[in-house]
C-alpha cells in the first residue's frame, strides 16, 4: 500500500474517529468518513496489548496486505480507520481478511441503503 494511501498523522486519525461512523466485528473495528482527497486513504492502528512491536509491526503488515487486495483507492469514497482487535489472534489469515471485507464492505455500502 503506497504512503499517499494511508492515514498518518494523529489529528487525520481523531478526525475520522470522531465522526462516530463504525462498522465492528471480533477482529476489527472500522471507522469511515467520506474521503478529503482524490484517492481514499487508510489508517491502521494496533494495540500494545497484543503483543510488542515485532508482533504489532507483522500484524500491520498483514492488515496492509488485506486491504490492498481488497479495495481500489481510486474508487473508494471513504477514509477508513483500521483498529485491529484482540481477537485477531485466535484466527486465520484467511479468516481475519473475510472478516475485513465484509466490514470494509459494511462501512461503504451502509449510507447507501
């Protein structure tokens, strides 16, 4: 996933989060707000709790990689917020990116119905 594509600076993350719009499920929490720029943006945030930043770092690595087979920026019209939950841990690859589709799909569908 590009730089140009991702959430990084904390006032960007406050922003979207505050806007209170959500999609949850037992490993991941996906915050939305319609996109300022061009091309949608994503942020991803994983917690110290599960585990130390070798862990945290595999983790967003493997988020990254989910997402960036999973939507077109150029034609997303949301930012998202990615926080990965604990229960991450306890599934699959595989399973864990099912799980962020159908949220992803949630979070840009729900306006619309």
């Amino acid at each position: 996933m590009k730089k140009e594509y991702r959430v990084r600076k904390n006032e960007e993350f406050a922003q979207i989060i505050s806007e209170k719009h959500s999609v949850s499920n037992s490993s991941f929490v996906v915050y939305y707000s319609n996109r300022k720029q061009e091309h949608a943006r994503v942020g991803i945030s994983v917690s110290k709790k599960l585990g130390d930043a070798v862990d945290r770092n595999r983790i967003k690595r493997q988020v990254r990689e989910m997402i960036r087979s999973l939507i077109g920026f150029e034609q997303c019209p949301k930012d998202l917020i990615v926080i990965v939950r604990k229960g991450y841990l306890e599934k699959a690859f595989t399973d864990n990116k099912n799980d962020l589709e159908k949220a992803i799909k949630k979070a840009i569908i729900e306006k619309y119905e």
